[in-house]
C-alpha cells in the first residue's frame, strides 16, 4: 500500500520505537516528570501521582532503572527507605516533556482528551 505522496510505507524510527516502548506505559512519563523535579521516595512518588499502584509502581520504577534513567538509593534506618533520582541520562528528558506538556495545553482540551477544533 502507498502512501499519499506515492511513496511506500517506511518503517518507524528505531529511536522512537524504542522511546515509545517505555514512555508508551501508563504512568513511566508522569513518574518521569516527577522525579524531575527532584529525588524523592517511594511513598511520596506514589502520593505525588494519584491512581498508581504500589505494584505498578514498583514495576514502572524497575523498567526505567534497567532503562538506566533512574537510580534506586537505599537508605539504611531505622527506618529503612528508598529514594529514586534520574541519571544524567534521565533528567536529559526534561526538554522533550516540557515541549510535550507545551503541546498538551495547546492542543488538547481539559479532561476530555479530545484534540482542540481549529
């Protein structure tokens, strides 16, 4: 099948494949966003983003580790608590989701997550 230019379908960029495949998970960007903002622990990441899981949020904060995005630092106690930070490499995603939120608030209507009409 051709596309509109006549010309045949390419493949996705291997770059965003690969983006998509963990920033294409419920919940990855948003606890991305706030761990921008700083190092924090695990019950205040999951107080900061309502509706997440412990489970699900320990499985999003284990994939963005292995993604080497995030360190997991364990502070001896009592009582023991473990705090997150973004790597160099984590933090590098700042600009891309300010420009992604720029976007949102540009092009997407409040709650109903229909696109602005022009």
């Amino acid at each position: 099948m051709e596309g509109s230019c006549g010309d045949p379908c390419k493949p996705a960029d291997v770059g965003m494949t690969r983006v998509f495949e963990l920033f294409g998970k419920r919940w990855t960007g948003l606890i991305v966003s706030v761990l921008l903002q700083r190092a924090v622990y695990f019950a205040e990441l999951r107080r900061a983003i309502p509706g997440i899981s412990e489970r699900m949020l320990s499985d999003r904060l284990t994939e963005l580790a292995a993604a080497g995005l995030l360190v997991r630092e364990v502070e001896e106690g009592p009582p023991l608590r473990v705090a997150y930070r973004l790597t160099e490499a984590g933090a590098a995603m700042k600009p891309a989701l300010q420009e992604l939120g720029r976007w949102a608030e540009k092009h997407l209507a409040g709650e109903s997550g229909c696109p602005k009409r022009d």
